[in-house]
C-alpha cells in the first residue's frame, strides 16, 4: 500500500492525538525529557499524516467521498481538529515560536472543524441522506470532542496573549457549551443503537472508549477556562463550570472503570492477542485525556483528590501508549519481511506468476461478515483468487485476472453485516490497467463472488 494512502487515515490524527495527550501528562508530572521526545514524535506523524490526506485529494477523492456518505468513518475525520490542537498546545508549551505554530494549528482546526460539518452532520440532517440508528456509533462522539477542542485552543490562545482575553474566553465557553450539548444527544444516540442494535461488530468496539475521551476533554476545556487570570466572564460562568466539569469527571470515572473492564473481558474471551490496529490509538487517546484533565480540574478546583488521581492516571496512559507503539513497530517490521519474502518468491523462475504483467492498486472492499469479528470475513492475509472487473470498465465483455491480495487493513464504517476494509491488490494479466480504472468496480471471485469493491488508486511499482 502506497505511503500516502496508508496513513492519510483518521486513526493516525488520533496517533497524534494519543501522542500528544500523552505528552502533555508525563510533562505536567515532571518528565520533561520524555515530553520532548513525544511532541517530536507527535509532529512527525501529523506532518505526514497531513501530507499524505493532501496528496490523497490532490490524487483520487474517491476514498474521502465515501467516507463522508458513511456516518462511522465521515465523523472519524474530527480527529483533524483535535490532533491540531493537541500538537498546539504542546507546542505552545514550549513557548517561542511554539506559540506561533500554535496559533497556526488553531485556525487549521477551525477551518478542519467548519469542513467536516459541512460534508458529515450538515448532509446527514437532510432527510434523503440521514443515516439509520443502526449506524451511530463511538465515532460520533469525535464531533464534540472536536467542538471541545476548539474551545481549548480559545482558551489557551487567551491565556497566552494571543486572544483578547474577553473575547477569547467568551469563545471558549460558547465553544464549551455548545460540545456539552453534542456530548449529550450524542450519548442519546447512542444509547438508543445499544439498546435496539447492540454495539456493533467487535472490530468497532475501541471507538466507544471515545465516550470517556469526550467527557474527559470537556473537562480540560472547563478546567483551562478556569484558570485564565483576570477574566471577569470566567468569574461569572465559574461556578457553573466548576460544577458541570465535576459531574462530567465523575461520569469519566466511571466510564474509565467499566470500558477497561469490558475491554479486558473480550479479550480475555477470545484469547486473542491484542496485536496492532491503527484503531487503537482511539483507546490511548481517553486514557491520556482523563489524566491531563484529572490533573487541571482538581488544580483549578481545588480537590486535591482529582488532582492526585490524574497524577497517578499518566501511567496507564504513558503504558498504553508505549505497548501500542511497540505493536507498531512490529507490525511495520512483520511487513517489511512479508513484502521481501513475496519478492524473493516472486523472482524466482518456478513462481506462477513469473514473467506475467502486473498491476497493482488500491481498493475499498467490502466483505460479507461470517460472525461476530470483521476480521473473521476476511479471506487471508495473502489471498490468491480472481478478479472479475465490473462497472467502470471500458470493455464490454467480462474481464478476469488472477490476482493476489497482498495485505487488509480494517476501516471504519461500512454495510451492515460486512466488513470494510482498505486492501492493496496485484492483478496479473495482458491489460489490467485497461479494465480497472480508478472508480472502476469488481468482484472478487472464488466460482463465486466472495466480495466486491472499487478501485481507488493505482500504485506505479
């Protein structure tokens, strides 16, 4: 898979996002050193993350438009605005020109913000485009997290100078308010799909930790509005943030509490090992938010209890993380092997495929579900079958191609019971570029058809 389209993905903004939460806790408990090598680490993904979504839209929007007619995946694309702003407000805590850079991030957010309401709420609120309860789920709780987010920036731009300081506090707490409000007709939502539909395949479950991050941020938000000097509107709406800030971090608690349990029960059921998906970052994510705002709402507050909790709460964060970054690491390693191996394999004489033209690409495929897990439905790591193009191709009769699936990478959203998936595929044959065309749709066949999807970007190899 292509650089740029394997991490012009959402989960990787919620890298930055775990990353740079993260930091900002080990760097409140003293760790100063382990803070810089984090925010480095944190802008090195955005950068390249950001870098990789703009050359994805520069290339084929293909993949991005789908994502804003499926509500999972459409609201996953918020993680921009709260991964600008995380990285800001570690970079402004490096002061200099880390507030400039700061600010930068802040108008990016904004501007990120105002984008994906336009493209995932606002079309979903028209009648002919409003998604069945079926679909709500925890990646919906990314629209207040964002809104919270935004009010963090105004924040922590007014407590810097960079905003007038009324001015800016008004904006946080409209902002704050206003992602309050999302917070709960968001957890209506989805309350009702839990009690009618069930949460969903167990590949989507770590989105619901998003519901502890979002309870988790609006407390910072509250918290950091509090602790702006010499704000006469902070004086005022101040008992009310105090006492909703508190009542939202009780909530948190309890959350933390019950989704590590119910996260640790699965795994424990199903005897897997936790290996890597990008997904996971969603989980690290709330553990960093939930100490970070322990440790701010118990300074601007006064309880020292909160203020303890979030304290000794950095550490199954800074845990998660650093368990999460190794998973990554092996996962890269395990497919740097996997791809030399093919290439050794491929090179030799005796292969099938050895002297056939090859053209591989990049496609969105959706796979019916067999039980309870996406990744059950999957045909196999290194699937050998056969193509059949379908719409979209300039010939008119059937066009066939033996193929291989060189590799699957779980996405969010998706039909109801199948899976969706990111795949990288190599069809070998006399004229495969000809028939598959990007936006040209196929099958995977098997004497049957086993899924089917559409082609997204060719990959020149």
């Amino acid at each position: 898979m292509p650089l740029s389209s394997q991490i012009a993905r959402p989960e990787y903004f919620a890298m930055v996002m775990a990353t740079g939460i993260v930091a900002t806790g080990v760097r409140l408990d003293g760790w100063r050193g382990a803070f810089d090598v984090l925010v480095v680490i944190a802008a090195a993904v955005w950068l390249a993350t950001a870098a990789g979504t703009l050359v994805l839209v520069a290339r084929s929007a293909t993949a991005l438009s789908l994502d804003a007619r499926e509500p999972g995946a459409g609201f996953a694309w918020y993680a921009v605005v709260a991964a600008c702003v995380v990285l800001g407000g570690c970079l402004a805590a490096l002061g200099g020109p880390g507030i400039g850079a700061a600010t930068v991030l802040a108008v990016l957010a904004a501007t990120a913000w105002l984008a994906v309401t336009a493209l995932v709420p606002a079309r979903f609120g028209r009648r002919s485009a409003r998604p069945a309860l079926r679909t709500v789920v925890g990646t919906w709780y990314l629209w207040p997290v964002a809104t919270q987010a935004l009010a963090i920036a105004a924040a922590q731009l007014a407590a810097s100078g960079v905003l007038p300081t009324e001015p800016g506090v008004i904006t946080a707490i409209t902002a704050w308010s206003v992602g309050v409000m999302l917070y709960l007709v968001t957890s209506a939502l989805v309350a009702a799909r839990l009690r009618r539909a069930g949460p969903g395949p167990a590949g989507t479950r770590a989105a619901y930790w998003v519901v502890m991050g979002a309870a988790a941020i609006s407390v910072l938000a509250a918290a950091l509005i509090l602790r702006i000097p010499r704000a006469s509107t902070v004086l005022a709406a101040g008992p009310a943030l105090k006492a909703v800030g508190l009542v939202l971090w009780s909530a948190g608690t309890v959350l933390y509490l019950v989704l590590a349990a119910l996260t640790a029960r699965w795994w424990t059921r199903t005897r897997r090992r936790p290996g890597y998906q990008p997904s996971t970052w969603v989980i690290v994510f709330p553990l960093g938010m939930y100490a970070v705002a322990s440790w701010q709402l118990g300074s601007a507050t006064g309880v020292a209890v909160v203020h303890d909790i979030g304290t000794v709460a950095v550490w199954p964060a800074a845990a998660a993380w650093t368990g999460t970054a190794v998973a990554l690491a092996s996962s890269v390693v395990a497919a740097v092997r996997g791809v030399a191996a093919r290439l050794r394999s491929s090179l030799r004489p005796d292969h099938p495929q050895a002297g056939k033209r090859s053209y591989k690409f990049e496609a969105l495929v959706t796979i019916p579900s067999g039980d309870d897990s996406p990744a059950a439905a999957l045909p196999g790591p290194d699937w050998h079958g056969v193509i059949r193009a379908t719409a979209g191709s300039p010939v008119s009769s059937p066009a066939l191609f033996s193929a291989v699936v060189a590799g699957w990478d779980l996405h969010n959203g998706g039909e109801a019971g199948s899976t969706r998936a990111v795949a990288t595929i190599v069809a070998f044959g006399a004229e495969p570029a000809h028939c598959l065309p990007v936006g040209g749709t196929f099958a995977l066949w098997r004497g049957h058809d086993v899924g089917h999807g559409i082609v997204t970007r060719r990959i020149f190899v």
